[in-house]
C-alpha cells in the first residue's frame, strides 16, 4: 500500500509541477495578479506531494518491503537500519528521485523566502522552476519509478554495494545534488530576466545568496566526495580526475565564477550578459555531469548500473531545458545594456580575471573529459586522458589565479592604481617568498615550493585585506577595532574563503611529498617507512552486522616512541560477496599515517603504508572555505528582505 | 535591439551552437552504444593480434593446460577467466553452457579460488568447460591482462589472439562478436 501512495505521490507532484510551469508564466506574461499568486502555492504543493514519495521510499526501505523492486535491489534485512535510509539514495531511481526532491525544495524556497521579490519575477522564477521539475519528474516516473514491484518478493534483498555503506557516503549525495540542484536558482533567475529583458543592481542582489548556498553546498559535496575517495577507496589518493569528479568540478569552477561576476552586476551594474550566460552555463553543467554519468557514456568507478534509453530521454530534456534557455540568451541577451563603465586595473577588472581563469580552467576540465569521446566519435581512436593532462593543463591556470586573489580585493572600484595595491600587499610577497625559498632548501623543491608560497600569499594577502580596511597600525587601536567590527559580513567572508582555499593549496602541495610503499610483513616483524617503524602484532578475524573482518593491529613508533596504533582490516560482505578494503587513517592534524591491508600470502601480509605530510588540510581549506561562504551569507546586505526594509525605513524617516 | 552590431549578435549564439553540436556528438554515441559498436568501458587489449603468453597451469583433479595445449587445440578456443566468488561468472554460466553445447570449445581458467570451491560452483552453475585450468598465483591473469573476472579470451588455430571482453557474455557480444569470429577462424 504504501509503495502505490508514493507512486501516487509521484504523479500528483507531476500534474502539479506541470500547473507551476504553465500558470505562473502564463500570469506574468498577461499581467495577471491572481495567476501569479498562485505560484508559491503550486511549488509549495509539489514539494508536499514529492517529500511524501521520498517518505513512502524511505518507509519501504526501513520495513524491508522486497516486493518493491528497488528496495530488493539495494537493500536487505540485515544491513543496519541508518543504511537503509540512506541507501534510497544509493541507487539510481533513488537518486532521481531524491534530485527532483531537492528541486521542488528549490522551488519552496523561493515561494517562502521570495515574498520581497517583484511578483512578476518570482512568479517567472517558480514558473521556469516549474518547468524544469516536470522534466524530471517525467523523467522518474516513466525510465526510473523507484516503486515498481516484483513478484514473487525474494525472501531478502540484494544488499548494496559495501563501497556504499560508509557514513561519509552516506550524507555525501544529498549535500552534492542539493549543490548542483541548487545552482537551478540562479539560472531560473537568469531566465526570468531575460524574459522580461532587464537586468539591474536589484537582481544581481537577489541572486547572490542563492547562488552562494549552492555554491558552499557544492564545494562541502565535492570535500566529501573527494575525502571519501581517500579513505575508502584505500587508494591514497585523494582527487583522480575521474569523469564523475570533473562533473562536480565543472559547476563548481563556473558558478565560483558566477558569484564573483554577481558582485559586478549588484555593485556596478556590468558584466550582465556575461553573468546571465554564466547562470545558464552552470546549471547546464550540472544537469550535464549527471547525464553523461547516468547514460553510461562515461566511465567512471561511480557509475550506477545504466541503461542507454534512459541517456535518450535525459539528452531530449537537456536540449530542452539547455537549448531553451541558450535560444532565450541569444535572442534576449542583446537587450541587456551594460551601463557600468570599468578600466583594466580595478575591482571589476579583477573580477573580470578570475572569471576569465576560472572558465579556462573549466574549459580545459571539459576537454579533457569529453574528448576521448569525441575523438573515439570523430577519429575513431581510443585515447585516454588523466591526470598528466589535467595537472599541466591546470597548474598554470593556478598561478595567476592565486595572484590576482589577494590582489583584487585591495584594488578600488571603477579605477585603481596597481602600485599602491601592491605596495599594501609588501609583508604578504616578502613573507610568501621567504616561504618558497625556505620550502625550496627542503625535500619541496620546485613546484610544491612555489604552491607553498603561493598558499602563504593566498592567506597573508586575505589578512592584509582586512589591515587595510581597518587601517590597522595607521590609525589608534581602539579606532582600528571599531572599524573591524563595522566590516561587512561579505568582506570576512570573501577573506575567510580566500584564505581557506589558501590552506587547501597547502594540503594539495603537502600531498604531492607523500612517501608510501608496499611491503609483505609477518606478525611479530617490523618495517621502516617514511621515518616511522611499522610493526605488524598481529592478524585476527572480526565480524559486523552484514560482513566478516580480516583486522590487522599495526603499531608505529619513532625513535622508539609509540605514535599510533591502527587497524587496517578488509571486509568481506556477505550478502554481495565484495571485499572492501578499510584504511586506518591516523592524524595529528597535519600528517596523516595511513595504512591498508591486502591479500595474505604465506603467512604474512601485504601491507600498503603512507605518509601523507599535511594531508588533512585539503579538507580543513575546503571546511574554511565552505565557513567563508556561510559568514557572507550572513551579510544583511544580501538577506532577501533587506532592499524592502531598507527602503521602509527611508519612507518611514521622511 | 538593432543597435548591437552583427558580430557581437551572433557572439551571443556561440553557446548555443556549441551545446547543439555537444548535444548531437552525444545523441550520436548513444546510438552507437545501443549498436553495441561503441563500449565506454571497452579497454583495447594491446594483446588482440598476438600470440597468447605461454603458460601451463595444473587441474583440478586431472591435468591442467598450458599455452601450446590450445594452439594444439586444431579448433578456434574460447579462453575464459572466472572464479566461484564472482556474481557476474555465475550470470554467464548459462550462455557459456550454450556455446559449449554448440560445440564451441570453452576453456575455463578459475581465477585465486579454492579448488573445493571452483567444484562447487561447476556442479551448482553446470560446467561448460572442456578443459579446466587452475591459476591460483594469478600470473597467467597478469600476463593476459586480466583486470578482472570473468573475462573471456578469444583465440584462432594459431593460438592468435583475436577478442577480449571483459565483464560477463551477453546475447549482444555472442551474436555479433563471437560468431562472426568462429565463421572466419573455424
């Protein structure tokens, strides 16, 4: 019973995201009040309808309903019930489901904190979110409806995929879509506008905090995909230029973009055509990665099971949604003046750069994704492209992107002068190549030198942006302090974000020293690896819930010190017969010891060991990044209602 | 509208001509994949052309093979890797009973298994095996380039080899892949 409600669920949620397509565009196109009021209550209608499918889901789940295809699929009766939920996710008609969810979610959001938005353009916003979610949810309903039954129901489910059920994968879906979903904002705010063929100051504020929690969203997605892939993979590696990966990348590094050029169109009211295409071109990007990754073209260690009439279905919706959109873009975009006037060396121009590199470094992440397809398409050869060509096609970019980061924020708007801006950044350079040099004379030679120096420049240069507001030294103390405080929200979070992806450099160049071997060692015996001594005490079996251990207790000790003690095991489940290697990850914060147990081989084990120096910090740059994000959002500035109240507060005064 | 210039007009319809022609080179792979001429997962096996290593691997209770056992074969033989631990061999197992039936020669090699297991297994799954091989160090896997089971080897008179596939059979590679392969080398 429940499965046919939330199939029900399912359908009403369609009929109602067909009527948030058609009524509020058709209200907003004829100047129709009570057909634009109607919005928020059909978005708030499918996102009722679309959470209490995802429940009926998660219910089958919980109560082990094998009858329900997808439930004896992926799941069964002895894996512990927190998988259970989270496995509805783990599988692909789950996961459609679960994106339409956070799509109606979008919408709702928009119906709930959009009450200060014109009634015109919210109505277009939800309509055009409308639209998109019947796509989807056509799409879940008829290629991947999650509650198909079977008959006879087996006796137990299939269980799923042991690589899954680990708590950092576990959450790690719904963070990631809701990134990706949530970029489906700005760019239902891009159509909108150009629609209705304006763009202004106003607009630009509404769409930055949107775009600004996708974006944190999205880079906490991306840190947990990649932190699981470092320590569940038990690969030692954190970041594998995998197609799956590059997918996140790409909206990630164009809606990074999109955020600076948004800072443009608020405060200068230029770039507009620009940052329109960049809405567009990020959510595109989005829907894109899942589509290559669903249809199978691409190969990847995260594939799901695919099905190519499934790719032809999300392919037709993409050129709809993506080619719609774009056709809008070239028929409207030459109505959006620009009205800003900027020179080369200024805020803007600043901007203009990181957004130039920023599309590069995109641009050259989808050519390296895609052309092995087209050239096996076109040329008929079979290439492969890793990470030799993402990391010397990358670096460079890097360079001057880290260079501009810490001087943008110092230059003035419209015009600036780029000697006085650098000679406020002296400290941060002098220090920054004290780092390189100093770095250089160690085991860092070359570029993890320079990455370390760009890394010190990157967080000095946030830090010295904040002196220099503060005119700290120049001014008292106590007047000093006063300043800080009254520092916008936005300013301490574009500095903590800089800084943050500063320390994340740091992480990537630390990595990059990391010392690992693979040695067969017996119970009793000892190995040297990376300066520390290893000994294997001893091998025994363990057992859990759905799977039996092989633990390995492993005792590190320096200079005769105990270090750490670690148990690496591997784990075999029983009900899909896979083995999964489970590290054991030691850390102090700034090294990580990381240990992997192999096969056994006359009575000794294979053992894989790493040193990792400064690892951690990967994914402490991206929490700090993520932070920065969420302190800007904080600004009152960009709260939806403050232009209203703002404006309130005028008319009350006079 | 009309004060735009030309150029920066039709600038404005680059993305969308790029994600048209992106959207059809995809539509066409798609196609292909439905054919079954295009495979994403399809690594080309630098051994296709060559001759098969030389190996000789025991049995189980009687005698194992070794490489020139199957250029000796005076038939075209159908090498396959698999192991009693692996759910897509057991998903195999009934197309490879088939093509044994239809006297295709099939030669197993089981892959790091028990040899009570690999037993097990044949007399649960049927065994389509004419000759039955035992790799339990996995070094004639390494030298076929095995990456993982099953996967299966086609190899000529010469002892050639002439196809891989890796992953399990399926109707589609056996209708197009297989026979048009036995019909040119038998």
């Amino acid at each position: 019973m429940t499965p046919e409600l939330g199939h029900f669920a399912l359908a009403l949620a369609v009929a109602l995201a067909g009527a948030q397509a058609i009524v509020p565009l058709l209200g907003a196109h004829q100047r129709d009040a009570r057909l634009m009021a109607a919005a928020p209550a059909l978005a708030l209608g499918q996102l009722i309808a679309l959470a209490t499918a995802y429940g009926a889901l998660i219910w089958s789940a919980v109560t082990d309903d094998f009858s329900v295809m997808n439930v004896a699929e992926n799941s069964s009766s002895m894996k512990p019930l927190i998988y259970k939920i989270t496995g509805t996710w783990g599988n692909h008609e789950g996961s459609i489901l679960l994106w339409c969810l956070i799509l109606a979610l979008c919408g709702g959001a928009v119906a709930a904190f959009g009450r200060n938005l014109p009634s015109a353009l919210r109505a277009r916003v939800i309509g055009v979110l409308g639209f998109c979610s019947v796509g989807f949810l056509l799409f879940a309903l008829t290629t991947s409806n999650p509650f198909m039954r079977v008959w006879p129901p087996p006796v137990d489910g299939n269980d799923m995929n042991p690589l899954l059920q680990d708590p950092g994968l576990a959450i790690h879906p719904p963070i990631l879509y809701a990134g990706y979903v949530g970029f489906s904002i700005p760019f239902a705010f891009a159509v909108a506008a150009l629609l209705e063929g304006r763009v202004d100051a106003a607009w630009g504020r509404w769409v930055r905090p949107w775009t600004l929690v996708s974006w944190l969203l999205l880079t906490g997605g991306i840190a947990l995909g990649s932190w699981w892939a470092y320590y569940e993979l038990g690969w030692g590696g954190y970041w594998f230029w995998d197609p799956v990966e590059n997918a996140s990348l790409l909206p990630w590094l164009t809606g990074t973009a999109l955020l600076h050029s948004a800072i443009v169109v608020e405060k200068r009211e230029a770039l507009k055509t620009w940052t329109i295409l960049l809405a567009i071109g990020t959510f595109s990007l989005s829907l894109s990665g899942t589509f290559l990754v669903r249809s199978g073209i691409l190969n990847s260690v995260h594939t799901f099971a695919n099905d190519p009439a499934r790719g032809v279905f999300i392919l037709a919706l993409l050129a709809l949604v993506i080619g719609g959109s774009l056709l809008l873009f070239a028929f409207r975009a030459p109505a959006l003046a620009a009205s800003g006037l900027f020179a080369p060396i200024s805020r803007e121009g600043a901007l203009v750069l990181n957004n130039i590199l920023l599309c590069s470094m995109a641009a050259v992440v989808l050519t390296g994704t895609t052309y092995p397809l087209f050239a096996e398409l076109l040329f008929g050869a079979k290439i492969s492209v890793g990470k030799p060509f993402f990391d010397a096609a990358v670096l460079p970019l890097c360079a001057p992107l880290f260079l501009a980061m810490a001087v943008g924020p110092v230059l003035s708007w419209k015009r600036a002068a780029l000697g006085p801006a650098l000679m406020r950044l002296w400290w941060a350079a002098l220090a920054a190549a004290a780092v390189g040099i100093v770095a250089s004379l160690g085991p860092a030679r070359g570029i993890p030198a320079l990455a370390y120096a760009g890394a010190t420049w990157l967080i000095l240069g946030s830090v010295a942006e904040i002196v220099e507001r503060t005119r700290l030294f120049r001014i008292p103390p106590s007047a000093s302090l006063s300043r800080l405080r009254a520092q916008p929200r936005a300013v301490w979070g574009a500095a903590i974000a800089h800084a943050g992806m500063g320390v994340t450099v740091i992480g990537i160049a630390g990595m990059s020293l990391a010392v690992s071997a693979v040695v067969a060692v017996k119970p009793g015996a000892s190995t040297e690896v990376g300066g520390y001594t290893w000994t294997l005490q001893d091998l025994h079996d363990a057992s859990g819930s759905n799977y039996t251990a092989r633990v390995a207790d492993l005792v590190v000790t320096r200079d005769g010190k105990v270090v750490a003690t670690m148990h690496p095991s591997r784990r075999s489940f029983i009900t899909q017969r896979q083995t999964t290697m489970d590290s054991a990850i030691q850390t102090d914060g700034f090294q990580d010891l990381y240990a992997v147990l192999g096969e056994e081989r006359d009575g000794s084990a294979i053992l894989r060991l790493h040193v990792n120096p400064l690892a951690p910090e990967i994914w402490f740059g991206a929490l700090i990044m993520a932070a920065g994000g969420m302190v800007s959002l904080a600004d009152r500035r960009l709260r939806i209602g403050a232009p209203r109240r703002a404006a309130a507060a005028v008319a009350a005064r006079a | 509208m009309s004060n735009v210039p030309l150029d920066r007009r039709l600038l404005l319809w680059a993305p969308l001509a790029i994600a048209a022609s992106a959207g059809l080179g995809f539509y066409a792979l798609l196609g292909r994949m439905r054919e079954g001429t295009y495979d994403p997962r399809g690594v080309p096996s630098p051994l296709i052309g060559k001759r098969i290593p030389t190996f000789d691997l025991p049995g189980d209770n009687g005698p194992g093979f070794s490489s020139a056992d199957v250029m000796a074969a005076g038939t075209p033989v159908l090498i396959n890797f698999f192991a009693s631990w692996c759910i897509p061999c057991v998903e195999e197992a009934p197309l490879l009973d088939q093509l044994h039936k239809q006297g295709v020669a099939v030669w197993g090699i089981a892959y790091k298994d028990k040899a009570a297991a690999t037993a097990a297994y044949l007399a649960r799954n049927g065994n389509p095996y004419a000759r039955l091989a035992r790799d339990d160090p996995g070094q004639t896997a390494i030298d076929f380039g095995v990456y993982g089971v099953p996967e299966t080897f086609f190899v000529d008179t010469d002892g050639i080899i002439r196809a891989r596939w890796p992953g399990a059979l399926t109707d589609d590679i056996i209708a197009h892949g297989l026979k048009p392969l036995l019909k040119t080398y038998s």
